[in-house]
C-alpha cells in the first residue's frame, strides 16, 4: 500500500520516446475466433507493446472488437465463441488449459464503449474490484486506494465531495472515468478499452484521451476506435483491420496490417490501408 | 384545386376521428362495467359485513353459534401457512430462477425444455396442484392430509412458477453491461450474480413474490381438495397440525343455513380483502420507488 501511496503523479512520457522501445507484452499468433460455425476472425498476428498505446482500426464488422475481446478471454462468455491459435502473455499461453480465465481478467481490465459503472455508490464502484479479487484491506486502505485510484483517473477533484453519491449521478464523461478508475483499482497490468469514447462529447473525449496518454507510463494500453484521429493522436502503434469476403460469400474480419502509427497514417504499406486512411471507403 | 385536396383531406380525418372516438368510448364502456361489478361487489360485501367486522372477529374461535364465533384460528392459520409457503417456495424459485437466467446454457435442449414447462405450470388450476400434494402426500405416508406442511406444500407448488418468471424478469431487466463490468474486473460469475445482478434485481424480486404470496393467501381450492373445511377451535401449533385458513372459513360459512354465519363471511371478507390490497399496495410501491432507469 505504501508504494501505492508513495507513488507520485509521473510526468506523461513523451510520444518519440515510448515509440523507441518496443517491447512486446502480447505476441498473438494466428489468431481465428469462431462464432458457433461463424468464421468471425481469420488468421491474425500482432504484437502489444509494453507501456505503449496501440489503436485498433477498421470498418465495422472487421473484427477489431473481436480481437480485443479474445485478449482477456472475455469472448468466453459468449456461448459458442471459441478461438484458435496462440496469445502469448508474458510467457504464458494466455488459453493455456492450466490459465483461470478469472485470473486473466483481473490482470487485464476492460473498458466497454457505453459507461457502465454499477448501481452503486462512487466509491463502492471503485471499492467493488478489489473487494472481489480478494484484496485484503483495512477501511484506510480502501480509501486510499480509491483516493488513489479517482486521482489516476483524473476524476478525484470532481467527486471527493460526493463519493456515497451513485456513480448514474455523474455525466457521461465522468462516468466513463469511473469506470477507468474502476479498472485501474485492481492494478491491472493492460487496460483494454472498446470505443471508450463513442458515446463522449469532445470535451470528455479529450480529456479521455489525455488520461490514455498518461496511464501509459504505467500501463499497457489497447483501444478500439473508430476515430481514425484519435488513433493518430493518442497510439504509438496502429493495426487495421479490414472485412472481407471469402469464396462462400462469408464475411469475416481480417488483419491488413500493424506499424508505427507515423507510418500507418503517413505511408501504409497496404492499398486497402492507405484507401481508408484517405476515407475511399468505410 | 388544393382547396379541393384540403377538402378531402378534412373530411378523412374526421371520419378517422369519429372512429376513433367510438373505439375510444368503446373501452371506457369495458372498463366502466368492470370497475361497476367490482364497486357493487365491494360496497355489497362491506354493507353485509360492517356490522360484524368487531374484535369478536379476530378474538373467537369458530363456533356453532354465529354470535359467539370468530376468525382467530383461521387469520392465524392463513399467516402461518402462507409464512411457511413464502419459506418453501421463495428461495427455491429465486434459486432456479437465478439458474436458468445466469448460468444454464440456453442452447442446450434440456433447459429450454425446464423453461417452456415453468410457463406452462403457471397456467395451471390451482386445484390440480391440490391434487398433486394429495398424491405427494399419500407417497409419504400421511393419513390425515389436512396438515398446515400439507396446505403450505400445494400452495408453494402453487405459486413456484410465478415466483421463478418473475425473478427471472427482474434478473433479465438488469442490463449485460453491468455483469460485464463486473466480470471484467476479475470477479466470478457467482460474485457478479451475489454482487451486482440479485441486488440491482431485488425491487423486481420483491414485487413478484410479494404478488404471489397475495395469490396464496387467497387461494382456496387447493385447500379445499385436502379436507381443509374442518372445525378448527385452536391457534396453529405446528406443520403436522391441522388448520385453517380464510378463504375455507368464509367458504364454510357462506354454506352455513344461518344467515348470521353469511355476515362473518362478509366480515372476514373485508379483512381478507384489507390484507390483500394492502400486499398489492406495498408491491406497487416498491416497484414504483426502486424503478431504475439505466
């Protein structure tokens, strides 16, 4: 707890600077993800660096959520989703048969596209994760962890008045960073976040983002979006996914490509890249 | 020649106002004959039975005398037996409900097959659940089957179903998101199901189980199937003791040749209707008060 509290608010690394190091966190290789017969997902590979922001693009329907859904075994909970091919998380095959899918979800939150904190107080929102992971604390080692993670999410100044209040009674934004502290109150080790900012104003869009930039210090983090500028803004690595449809007439999601964000928006190596990058379709 | 259109077009739209008024006055008409047979009933009952709604009616003990009989033993009956009733089936219908909804998969046949069979029970008469205790009964070896474990055993069979549908309502309304968030952060389905989706459902809950124990309390048939119209002078003591309840009392004395014995029934009719529009009353209340908009 001391180190949480000793932690102090760390400077937000420089864009250049967390683009140098590549250091891959998740390799995932060949990935297919099935729907019941539903061939969702074909054949991805990319990798997730350490502390850096990686953007998922795409038209809809090319399986950018499928993907991200599959990296903390979330797609379990669908009945008859079923993935093939290999997740590799810090040397452990991430759907190994001896890995608790509970386990991997607590290392790795999530950050769904429509805020969904609990109908519960602020500070129970935050209180609930580590409460049920089995976190043992004491009542002043709860608050402080929620203190600590309500300031992390740059929400603390706006709710410390209010935290029995019931987290429905912020806005949307807010919200929404409930649910990011919620996320980083488990300290996770990625935070994975599906269109955090769909349902946002640009205002609350914006500061989302500035948080992204900062959690990333600490934090690995992996978004969806379907704003290519806020995949050009925030990410230090871009992957594009396109849909496509095979000789059945199938459609299914395919990975075109992953770089640099830089090269990705500047010069993409793929024509289907460049053509949405450009706005020729999607 | 838009004159002409406007014409028309008038003209149209009052006919398919005229309609509408007439389907309109149509409903109100339906409406007014119901809520009419319900006020003379009502206002009969009460006018019958004021005069002997006194505390001689929750003091005595039934009697050959209409004078001197009350409906003690048959008040007290109805709240143990619906008591016990509310312990056998709430718990065991939340529990299903909470299993069908949260954690059976509803691809597999078996479990559609367990749901489509739950709604049909709750179509079933009450007095073939009677029946059914009648035989569970004879099974388990008991001679006398106008037991309060007997009454209360037909009347949970009784309502199960109603209680199972309704939660599982309740459970349905609380959104994905929710158990998503929660799962997400590394709890298990159980402590989603314990944290987030049973408690945001209680008022849900409450509601349906508050309803269908109302329904128990006034139910007779099945009661009435285990020779429950007995001459009951004594306070409930026990699940293998005989008993009583309302609505067989009011049924047995409306077959009374006495005319007194008709104005306890109207008496006891008017307790029993406090009782239940009350418990529906409470169940409104909840539901209006813990309304959640997501």
């Amino acid at each position: 707890m001391t180190e949480l509290n000793g932690r102090t608010k760390q400077m937000p690394v420089r864009h250049s600077d967390r683009v140098a190091v590549f250091n891959p966190i998740m390799e995932i290789n060949n990935l297919d993800v099935y729907y019941g017969n539903f061939h969702a997902v074909r054949d991805a590979s990319l990798e997730i660096g350490r502390n850096q922001i990686t953007a998922f693009i795409g038209p809809s329907g090319c399986g950018k959520s499928t993907v991200l859904r599959c990296l903390n075994r979330t797609n379990d909970l669908v009945p008859g989703a079923r993935v093939a091919g290999k997740i590799n998380y810090r040397g452990h095959d991430l759907y190994g048969s001896e890995v608790d899918p509970i386990e991997v979800r607590r290392r790795i939150g999530m950050v769904f596209q429509k805020p969904n904190p609990f109908p519960k107080s602020i500070f129970d929102n935050i209180a609930y994760g580590p409460r049920v992971t089995g976190m043992k604390m004491n009542k002043t080692e709860t608050e402080d962890l929620v203190e600590h993670a309500l300031t992390r999410a740059g929400l603390w100044s706006e709710v410390k008045d209010k935290l029995d209040q019931s987290g429905f009674a912020l806005s949307g934004g807010q919200q929404q960073r409930l649910c990011i502290a919620r996320a980083i109150a488990v300290e996770p080790d990625i935070l994975l976040m599906d269109e955090p900012c769909a349902s946002l104003d640009p205002i609350a869009t914006a500061l989302i983002e500035d948080l992204m930039i900062e959690l990333v210090s600490d934090y690995t983090v992996v978004i969806v979006t379907h704003n290519m500028q806020q995949a050009a803004r925030v990410s230090d690595r871009t992957a594009f996914f396109s849909a496509q449809v095979d000789d059945h007439g199938q459609r299914y999601g395919h990975l075109v490509e992953v770089d640099l964000t830089t090269k990705i928006f500047t010069n993409p190596s793929d024509t289907r890249t460049e053509d949405y990058i450009s706005g020729r379709f999607g | 020649m838009s004159f002409d259109i406007g014409v028309t077009q008038k003209s149209k739209n009052s006919e398919s106002n005229l309609k509408s008024l007439v389907f309109l006055g149509l409903l109100w008409f339906s409406l007014f004959v119901a809520f009419l047979f319900l006020v003379v009933l009502l206002v009969t009952t009460f006018m019958n039975g004021i005069g002997r709604y006194d505390i001689r009616l929750f003091t005595e003990y039934n009697n050959t005398t209409p004078e001197d009989a009350g409906a003690r033993a048959a008040i007290l009956g109805s709240l143990f037996v619906v008591t016990v009733t509310a312990l056998m089936a709430i718990p065991v219908g939340i529990a299903s409900a909470i299993y069908l909804e949260e954690f059976a998969d509803k691809s597999k046949w078996y479990n559609r097959f367990i749901e489509l069979n739950i709604q049909n029970l709750a179509a079933v008469p009450a007095i073939l659940y009677g029946m059914l205790t009648l035989g569970i009964l004879s099974l388990l070896g008991f001679k006398n089957k106008n037991v309060v474990f007997g009454g209360s055993l037909a009347l949970a069979l009784l309502i199960l179903p109603v209680v199972i549908l309704t939660t599982r309502e309740a459970l349905r309304a609380v959104p994905q998101e929710i158990r998503d968030g929660s799962l997400a952060l590394g709890a298990t389905q159980l402590q989603t199901v314990g944290h987030q989706t049973l408690p945001a459902a209680v008022p849900g809950i409450a509601t349906g189980t508050i309803l269908a124990v109302s329904r128990a309390m006034g139910e007779a048939a099945p009661l009435l199937l285990l020779g429950a119209l007995v001459f009951i002078t004594y306070d409930p003591n026990g699940l293998l003791a005989g008993f009583t309840t309302m609505p067989i009392q009011i049924f047995g004395w409306t077959s009374a040749p006495q005319e007194e014995f008709k104005t306890l029934a109207a008496a006891a009719i008017i307790l029993l209707l406090t009782i239940l529009l009350s418990l529906n009353a409470i169940a409104i209340f909840i539901r209006n008060k813990f309304a959640k908009r997501w």
